[in-house]
C-alpha cells in the first residue's frame, strides 16, 4: 500500500502501532490500576526478554514517563 500525502506541504504521514501478538491492539498498560501495571511489566519482561517488550524491565522508570506522555497526548 502507498502511503497518502497529506496538507499543503505534501507531507506523508505514517502512524504505527504495535501489540503483543496476545494482546488486544489499542490497549495501553497505563489503564490498569498502578500495581497490575507493575505485575503486567514484569511478565511481559521476563516472557519477551530481547524484543520491544522488553523495555518493561525498567519499568519503574518507564511508567512514570508513559503516564506523563499519555496526559500531554490527550
């Protein structure tokens, strides 16, 4: 699929999203209540050790930033 240009400028726009494959797409870590949130990181960083989920292994650090963005992005 081509991507479509977009304004004025002809910019091309690309959004990406990404899901754990046994995940629900579109679903945010930071919607749990903060101590699943923490129990969720670290499945998923010991399950995923070397892929993007793996980030969550710092997840103390991780989600006091994902909850700073997600209230910057709304």
């Amino acid at each position: 699929m081509k991507p479509r240009t977009g304004g004025s400028l002809g910019e091309e726009l690309f959004i990406a999203h990404y899901c754990h494959p046994r995940r629900t797409p579109f679903s945010s870590i930071t919607r749990l209540p903060e101590e699943e949130a923490f129990a969720a990181a670290r499945k998923l960083a010991e399950e995923n050790d070397g892929t993007a989920f793996g980030r969550f292994a710092d997840f103390g650090n991780y989600y006091p930033l994902r909850i700073r963005t997600g209230k910057v992005a709304l």
